[in-house]
C-alpha cells in the first residue's frame, strides 16, 4: 500500500477531536496499542517507539501482510508513526527524553520499576522536567501488592479475575474468552483515563500518572456476575449462552441458521409470544414472570426450541426486529464483515491493500477513522526526529550508534 492512497483516505477525515494531541507511545502487544489506536484514530499525533526487535505482535501469525507484519500487529497500529529506538543505551533515553518535549501522553507496558530503573520515573524525574505530562502505564497487576511486578497476559488474568470461571457451560468447565477482552478492555479503560486525566489538566495545568492494570479491569468486566455474588453470597456458575438473569436470553435453533433472542422483561415476553402464535405460553405459571422463566429455563428452551425448528431464522429475525423484538442470527467473523448494515455503518475500514474494523466512535462534527496504514518498523524514524529538532547529523550519528535501529533485529 503506497502513501499516497493513505493520505487521500485519511484526507476524507476531519483532523479529528483530539488533533494537536502528542503521544508518545512506547507500548506492545495489544493492551496499550489499542489505547494508543483509539487515540490516532481521533486525531491525535502518536509516535510509536519500538524496541530494537520491534513490538513482538508483528510476528504473531500468520496471516501476514506484504511487509511481512502479522495481523495481530496490523489490526491495532494503523494511524501511528514507527520509530526503531533503543532505549537499553543511554542515548535512546535522551531521544526520548526530547521527544517528551511538548508531549501530552506518555503511555508505556514496560514492568513496574523499567522506568524508574532507567531514571526515567514519573514522580523523581518526568513530572518534574515535564509538570504537564501524563504518564499511563499499563501492567498486569500494577507495582506493588501481593502480585505487584509480576507479569500479566490476557488469558491468565481471565482465569485470576473469574472472568473464565462464568464462561463456557457446566459441561465444558471454566472456559477462555475466545477474544483477549481483558487486554482490549484494559486499552479502553486507558484511553478513559488519559482522556480524564487531560480534562482535569485543563483545570489545574498539572499531568498526573495512570496507573492501569489489566487485574483490575479485568474485574471490572465481571457485572451482573459480581453483583448477584455480592446480593446472594452464591458463587456463580457457567451459564453457557443463557442469561444468568433473564429468560428467553439465549441461542436457538431454527430450519437455516441459529439465533438469538432476547426477552427483557414480562410485557415483552408477551409480545414475543404473541408475535409467534403461542399466546398461551406467557401464561403458563412456569413462564408467566421473568423470576418463574429463570428457575423453569430448560422447559421454556424445549417450548422455544420446537416453535423456532422449521423457520427460516434470517427471514424471522429480520420480522421480530421490526416488530421491536431484539433477536438476530448468529453469524460468523465473515458474514458480519460482509453484512449490509456493517458497511452502512462504515464499520470496515479500507486503504489500499489494508482492511480493518474501523472506529465503533461516531462524532458530528469530527469523525475519525483509519487515516494511515499500520506503519512498517522504523518507517517514519527520520522524518520524527527531524520534527523535533533533531540535526542531519545528529539522526546520523543515532543511526551510526545503533540508537535508532534501521531494521528489526531478530
């Protein structure tokens, strides 16, 4: 994909609501990467510096694309600028150092105590040298406690947050989200923070630290589960696809395809029973309330099940939704990329050779979206120093150093 074909796409956007935002970001893999995504996305300037191996995702595949980056890394670094930069050698830290120059973001996944090991810690030295800065860090557990320091990945954090625990079924046992939503969540919950802590700057003209682990948004993620918990004592169990709360809330099986339905409460049961000829169901003792349809949630399936069996479940879907009945089919990855409604919301994002879920955030008056594609290591090494102040001969002597890394070291 050339530049060009980037730029002319990026051009059909506003500058976005965050234009005039720098961010320096010196995350990897996915948590801080989809914060810094959802950022770019919004017009914020963010310059992604990579350790001399570049960010471990773009060998996470395959797929790979032309340049040989894995989609894992393409599908969360669109809109940013790469620059290879070692921060092992006390020269990268000075480039860093410069570079925080007139920052507004500073995020990074480093382990609790990098920054500070290598004099670079927020409250000794960054919020001295830069009082307006904000530092995010993202970790697994944070850097104290009884699990501070220790390392956190998306899969063990849905086991240790009880995430796993309340997924899959009672047959299948504690079963991993089949989307890393601890790290993805863990991404949102940063860019709120960010976007908090620079609405409070605006008040006192002073940055702050963030401190984000994906421990605790990972709990955070654990409604209505933690919640019945905290009201009856009881621990939670697997429910599979019902609700743990509601009933009709599950999957269904029909002639063509499988759906989902969902009653929210009494009046809407009995318009979805009305609405399939099975009036009398609502009045059954076993279905008449939302707390009888919970406890009695097997027998409803059965009745459910043997109403939906030779419908076209696209066709009824499509017929309960315009009666204001929530249902649809269950669709794979594919089919909702291709759906008609996905493309009406511009939800597929294209550059060239380059696809991607676009930006689910739709502003009036400053959309944003995809700009540019995810940038090959180091592509924009050069031209960022040379915004910044940095000298021809400076940049060369990086270069010559092994300061700023041409190409990725294996």
């Amino acid at each position: 994909m050339d530049d060009n074909a980037a730029i002319e796409t990026g051009a059909r956007l506003s500058p976005g609501a965050l234009a005039g935002l720098r961010v320096v970001d010196l995350t990897r893999v996915l948590g801080g990467p989809y914060c810094t995504m959802v950022l770019s996305d919004h017009g914020a300037e963010v310059i992604k510096l990579e350790p001399p191996q570049g960010d471990e995702v773009r060998d996470w595949g395959p797929p790979f694309n032309a340049d040989g980056d894995a989609s894992y890394f393409v599908g969360v670094n669109r809109n940013k600028r790469s620059v290879g930069l070692d921060l092992s050698k006390p020269a990268g830290r000075e480039v860093l150092m410069r570079l925080l120059d007139g920052a507004d973001v500073l995020i990074e996944n480093f382990k609790p105590g990098s920054m500070e090991k290598w004099g670079l810690g927020y409250e000794a030295v960054l919020s001295q040298r830069f009082p307006r800065l904000i530092h995010c860090r993202v970790s697994g557990f944070g850097g104290e406690g009884p699990l501070g320091g220790f390392p956190g990945y998306d899969a063990v954090l849905q086991a240790m947050v009880g995430l796993m625990s309340i997924n899959g079924t009672e047959d299948s046992g504690p079963t991993r989200l089949g989307n890393p939503i601890v790290d993805i969540a863990t991404g949102l919950f940063s860019t709120i923070a960010i976007l908090m802590a620079l609405h409070e700057r605006e008040k006192s003209g002073r940055g702050q630290y963030c401190d984000m682990t994906l421990h605790d948004c990972g709990m955070a993620l654990l409604h209505p589960h933690a919640a019945n918990y905290f009201l009856s004592g009881k621990r939670p169990k697997a429910t599979g696809n019902p609700h743990p709360n509601l009933a009709p809330y599950s999957k269904f099986t029909t002639r063509t395809c499988e759906i989902f339905v969902a009653a929210g409460n009494d009046p809407a049961f009995r318009k979805f029973c009305d609405f399939l000829g099975i009036p009398e169901v609502a009045k059954d003792p076993r279905f008449a309330t939302n707390g009888e349809r919970v406890v009695n949630k097997a027998a409803l399936g059965e009745v459910l099940n043997a109403r939906f069996a030779d419908e076209d479940g696209h066709e009824l879907t499509r017929r309960m939704l315009a009666a204001g009945l929530p249902a649809g089919p269950v669709l794979h990855v594919d089919e909702a990329m291709a759906a008609a409604h996905t493309a009406h919301r511009n939800m597929v994002a294209e550059i060239g050779d380059f696809r991607a879920v676009n930006t689910p955030i739709k502003l009036s008056r400053t959309p944003g979206g995809a700009r540019t594609a995810p940038p090959r290591f180091n592509q924009h090494g050069r031209d960022v120093l040379a915004a910044r102040g940095f000298t021809e001969a400076e940049i060369a002597a990086l270069e010559n150093d092994g300061v700023i890394v041409g190409a990725r070291k294996k």
